[in-house]
C-alpha cells in the first residue's frame, strides 16, 4: 500500500479553496503575497488586521489584495488552508509503507511540525472565527481517517491488536488536537516531537500486539 492509496482508502482530503491549478496560474507576487500573509498570520493572528493594513504591510494596493480574494475573510480562510493543506501532504509523503505501522504513525505526526508554527495568537483569533474552526475541523477529521487506516494496516499485518481502528485513530488524533488547543496554543512545547513520541507509545503501549 502506497502513501497515495492511503490518502484514498478513507476520507477524501478536503478540497482545497485555492487549487494547485490555480495557484499555479497566479503570479509569482500574488504566491508571495500568499507567503506572506501565511507568515503574518501565523504570527500575529489576523483578527486585528484590516483588508487596507494588510496592503500596508504587504506594500501593494488593496486592488492586489482584492485579485487574491474577495474579502479578507476569505482571504484568511485561502492563506490557513493553504498552509494546512502544505503540511498535511508533507506528513502523508514522509510515510513509508514498508516499515513497521508505528513508525510510520511516528513519521506521520512528525511530518506536520511545521504546525508549531500556528501560533497563541492565531489559536486565539481562530477560536473566535467559526468558519475558521469549520476549516480546521475538516483538516483534523482527513487527519483522524489517515491515523484510521494506518491503525487498520497495523492490525492486518498482526502488529496491534484487533481493536476497534476509529476508536484508536480518535484517541491519538484527539489527544494531539487537546494538545494542539491546550492553554499556550499550538507552537509551543505541546506539539514537540518528543510529546508526540510519548503520546503515541501511551496509546501503542494499550493495542500493541
């Protein structure tokens, strides 16, 4: 089983709001305004920016703003997906189907570190923001399936025990979300590797086989 039939035996990703067509059609400013708009938000949240401070910052007009999304709502929810779906594909591409089903969950989680990224600031703005919690939601439930599987293979190949593969997936995936929301929000030390290795060995320790 490949890493591409594992994105497609379970829940479909979701749909990207700005697709690699066109992305790809976009200029090369309009992709650096992307990158930077990512790199703002990431950082200071987005709640206390206007569409015009954020020309300001960017230096551009708020015409250039506007080619990229028709207000800044949507400019948000294009730049957050965006950068979700970046860190989602890197982590399913790191998989090796070959090794033992621990470590690939090991690489898995591993693979989206670059959510430390997503900082107290921006956890606080998106709390506020239920389209933004609704675009997290769908990322986290793709997450959720992909652990799923991983768990299902574990138990063909005789490596965990045959429990129930969405009640494990839902422990490590939530526990890593609980983590991901706790009090500091993402980007601290919650999300480092090391917490991530223990929590995997907590939840592999109960279904190994």
């Amino acid at each position: 089983m490949t890493s591409e039939t594992l994105a497609t035996s379970t829940v479909k990703p979701p749909r990207p709001l700005l697709s690699a067509r066109s992305e790809a059609q976009l200029s090369m400013r309009h992709r650096e305004m992307l990158d930077q708009l990512e790199e703002l938000f990431l950082t200071q949240g987005f709640a206390s920016f206007t569409v015009r401070s954020l020309a300001a910052e960017l230096r551009c007009s708020l015409r250039t703003i506007y080619e990229l999304a028709p207000s800044k709502q949507q400019l948000v929810l294009v730049v957050l997906d965006r950068f979700l779906h970046r860190v989602g594909r890197t982590a399913l591409a790191a998989i090796d189907p070959t090794v033992p089903v621990d470590r690939q969950l090991r690489v898995y989680f591993r693979g989206a570190a670059e959510l430390q990224r997503w900082t107290a600031a921006l956890a606080e703005d998106a709390a506020d923001a239920p389209d933004v919690t609704r675009l997290l939601d769908r990322h986290f439930a793709y997450v959720s399936s992909v652990v799923e599987r991983l768990v299902a293979t574990g138990i063909e190949r005789g490596e965990l025990k045959p429990v129930d593969p969405a009640i494990a997936a839902a422990v490590l995936s939530g526990a890593a979300l609980h983590l991901a929301r706790s009090e500091g929000g993402p980007g601290v030390a919650d999300l480092s590797i090391d917490t991530i290795d223990r929590l995997i060995d907590i939840v592999l320790e109960g279904i190994a086989a």
